[in-house]
C-alpha cells in the first residue's frame, strides 16, 4: 500500500515480505545483470543541472542532464553559499562539533540556523538534527507513547512511519480528509493523545497535502497535527516558506518537521514548534540528545541557503517557470502524471518492464531519472520520476519532453 511503509510494517505476514524482499532481489540482480542502473556519480561538474556518470558498461565518464536531485533551487552549486563556508568555517575547524548538542555540541553557528527555521516557519522555536530521517524519527518516538496513537496519510514518509514503530498507529487514504475523519472516529475514545501525520508535498507523487480540510477534521476531534516540510520548503508558498504559508496557516499547524537536504541543498534535519515541545524534545528525542550536532560547514550552508530562498524570489520563479512547461508537456502527450503540482512528476505507467526500459532509453539519452518499481510503490502505480530544478533551460527541458514523448510512443505508453 503505502509508498514507504512495506519496509516497516511489523504486521505484514511472513509470506508477504518474502515475496517482497523476493521481488527486490530480483530488481537488483536484473539491474545488475544489465548493469544499466549502476551509474555513479562522479561529480556536478559545477554545472547545475549537469552530472557526470561514470558509465558502468564502458567505464566512460559521461555527462546527463540530472533530473534525479531534490536540489530544485540549485543551491548545492550556489558561489554565495561556497563563499561563505570557506569565509566562516575556519573559526569551527574540521566542521566536527565535538558532541552532543546538550553537551558540548552547541555553537552561535547552529542557534542562528534554528532561529532562522522557526522565523521563516513561523514558530516560536526549532531545533536542528544531523538528518531529516533523525528529525522525523526521533520527534514521533519522544512524542507517541503507550496510550498514544500516530495517524498517518498511507503515502507518507518512510521517516516519519518509523517513528512509531512498535507503537499504535493506523493510517488514511491519502490526502482523505473523510478517510481521515472516518480513522479519527474509530479512535475518538482509546487513546490520550492522538497525533495526524502528513508530508506537505508528497515525495513520489509531488502533489500537495489537502492541509485545511485535514486540519479542520483534525482539530474536530482534538488531535495534533505533524506536516513534514521535506518537498515544500523552497518549493511553495511566500519565497518558499512551504505549505502553512501556501495555505496562510502558519501558526495552525502543531509541529514542522523537514530536511535541510533538498532545496536548501546541505544536510540536515529540523522540527519547529512551541518552545514548550521543542523543549520537551530536547530533553526526549533520541537521535537528537544521543547523536552529535551537524557538520558545521553544512550548518552555514543551510543557513546562508535559507538567507538566500526568503530574500530572493528570481530561483524560485525559475523553478516554476520550469515546472509548468514540464506538466504542459507531460500533460498535452497524454502521460499519467497523477496529481502532480510541484517540482515532481511521477511518470506513471504501472508496469515494472516499461519503467525499466523507459528509463534505460533515457539514461542512453543521457537524461537521468529514478525508476520507481513495486514494492516501492503499488504495482499499478510504478512509475518513472523525474525532479525539475530551476537552472534548467528552455532548450534542454525541451530535448527532454520530446525525448520522452518519442520514447512513449515507441514503447506505446502515450499513443
Ligand atoms: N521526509 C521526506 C518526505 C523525504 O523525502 C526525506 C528524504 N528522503 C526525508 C524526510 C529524510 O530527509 P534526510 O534525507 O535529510 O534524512
């Protein structure tokens, strides 16, 4: 079901995570027999939206177009953001932090970038981890206890469902506020507190969370709400500050979680909420109290990334102006792009054959993208992704839409 969750659903009998491992298994053995898949990745070339592969039949080097990265604002190849780490990482040494963030893990350098996260979130206080994983995980285990119960949208993140592992939990259609109202009912009088869990934008599927309406149920019957801002942060609202603000609901919503990994283009996790929970999980959450702060250089760079996404509305305008071109094109060929409205579009064509060869005619095009085959997602629904960035230009985005129309048709996946 869930796109993430088959890898931690405790539940599932034996036989079915046989036949899933079985089916991974023979997904990496055809990848490896091929060996078409096994790029890697030799460098950005300071391009940024080129990469440079290592062709694993041939061994030669060579250059795509990379529409595999979650860098959609290009940050990771940003000069001001280069500038400033080699300016300001040389007060911090190697960029170790020396221990935990209670001990002797804290600087000035990671309190400006909470600071920051909470002021663009519009929260009171935040926290930062060396992950998004970590953020996730650490924040749902301090916070569902035994007579708790975490509610999840079935597509969300595999972070956030591992969170509860061992614990209660029960998941809703995805982006059903009336699925949601429906689980919501089924649990009205079992459990202390129950908290409703979601991702912004979605990882697979890059549509965007029904956020008011699954709050308005939410709230209804006194649960506590999570969104994780991974896929939004940089992508949608006022100069990028995500879903609460494409939806004016800042300050609605509980806890914020998200990744410093993706339109930030560095490292790293964070939470943001009241001062009292951030508090509370500085004093509970795990994988924060027991794991060292993050790398000082990626710290700066989060911060000057997020400095240049609030003060600067040209990157995203860009990234947009390649999205809508991306889902014209998607669009007017005929492709299944499901409900995708932000920088992913899932390319869905549910049959794991034509993924695979779809994205090899690809690659030979040197155009690389994900396959995403089940059990990743359900069978029906595998599909090739692509992630749009906003340093692409007309002309490339271009040779890519008609190349993937040329191969549809060949592989007669559009007619
Ligand atoms: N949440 C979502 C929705 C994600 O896509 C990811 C990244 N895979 C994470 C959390 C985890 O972030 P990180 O890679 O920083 O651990």
């Amino acid at each position: 079901y869930s796109l993430y969750n088959f890898t931690g659903d405790p539940k599932l009998e034996h036989a079915e995570w046989a036949s899933r491992i079985d089916m991974m298994n023979s997904w990496f053995t055809d990848m490896r027999r091929k060996n078409r898949f096994l790029y890697e990745r030799q460098s950005q070339n300071g391009s940024k939206v080129l990469t440079k592969v290592k062709d694993p039949d041939t061994g030669e080097i060579r250059e795509m177009l990379n529409f595999a990265s979650n860098d959609y604002l290009n940050m990771t190849q940003n000069p001001e953001i280069w500038g400033r780490i080699q300016r300001e990482s040389v007060k911090y040494g190697s960029g170790g932090a020396g221990g935990v963030p209670l001990l002797s893990g804290s600087m000035d350098i990671i309190e400006k970038l909470q600071i920051k996260i909470a002021e663009m979130k519009g929260m009171q206080s935040s926290i930062v981890y060396s992950s998004g994983y970590g953020a996730n995980y650490g924040t749902i285990s301090a916070l569902i206890g035994k007579k708790d119960i975490a509610i999840y949208d079935m597509f969300a993140h595999a972070s956030l469902i591992d969170g509860s592992r061992g614990s209660n939990k029960k998941f809703f259609q995805h982006n059903s506020p009336e699925s949601l109202e429906k689980v919501l009912k089924s649990v009205q009088n079992d459990y202390i507190n129950k908290l409703v869990i979601l991702d912004g934008v979605y990882s697979m599927d890059g549509d965007i969370a029904r956020l008011p309406e699954i709050l308005d149920v939410a709230h209804f019957y006194g649960a506590w709400v999570l969104v994780d801002e991974a896929h939004a942060t940089g992508v949608i609202g006022e100069n990028g500050k995500g879903t609460l603000s494409h939806f004016n609901l800042e300050g609605k919503v509980d806890i914020v979680t998200g990744t410093l990994s993706k339109a930030v283009g560095s490292v790293g996790g964070y939470v943001t909420g009241s001062e009292k929970l951030i508090n509370y999980l500085k004093y509970t959450s795990r994988s924060y109290m027991f794991s060292t702060s993050p790398f000082i250089p990626s710290v700066i760079a989060s911060l000057q990334a997020l400095e240049l996404i609030t003060d600067n509305k040209a990157p995203i305008d860009a990234l947009w102006k390649n999205i809508h071109y991306v889902k014209k094109r998607l669009q007017d060929a005929g492709f299944d792009i499901g409900n995708a409205e932000t920088a992913i579009f899932p390319i869905i064509i549910g049959d794991d054959v034509l993924v695979k060869e779809m994205t090899y005619r690809l690659h030979e095009k040197n155009i690389f993208v994900n396959p995403v085959p089940y059990p990743a997602v359900p069978r029906k629904l595998t599909r090739v992704r692509l992630s749009i960035t906003a340093g692409f230009t007309k002309e490339q985005l271009k040779y890519t839409m008609d190349t993937i129309v040329e191969i549809g048709k060949e592989l007669k996946i559009i007619s």
